[in-house]
C-alpha cells in the first residue's frame, strides 16, 4: 500500500505527546487517524435519506405516530 504525508492540525499538548511517543506508538497512532480518516471522508448518504429510512423501518415494524408519542412521553 502506498503511503503519502498530510499536515493535520493539532493542539500543542497533543503534538508534544505525538512527538514524545515512542516510534511503533507513533505507527499505531498513524494507523488509527488513517482508519478513523477513512470513515470520516467516505462519501456518506445525506441524512435525511437515512431518516427517511429509519422512519420507514419503524413503520413497518408497527411504529404509530401514537406509539413514537407515548415513548417519548415516558423519557
């Protein structure tokens, strides 16, 4: 797999922490941005689409307008 260097701004306590990281830390660090990274640039679908999902699967598993209400009423 390829590898390439990108800049990510951080604090200074967490720089200093990096820095001060022994290098097989470091490379477990790099491994969880780049996974973490990964998910967050991931093309993802709009959020309404997704509610627009959750809502159906709750109405066709029986989820009333009532029943949503007297949930929330109990919280």
């Amino acid at each position: 797999m390829e590898t390439r260097t990108i800049a990510v701004r951080v604090d200074a306590e967490t720089a200093d922490a990096y820095e001060a990281s022994s290098e097989v830390d470091r490379r477990k660090i790099d491994l969880l941005i780049n996974l973490k990274l990964k998910e967050v640039v991931k093309k993802v679908r709009p959020l309404e689409e997704v509610m627009e999902e959750i809502s159906r699967k709750a109405q066709e598993r029986g989820l009333t307008p009532e029943i949503l209400s007297a949930i929330l009423a109990e919280s």
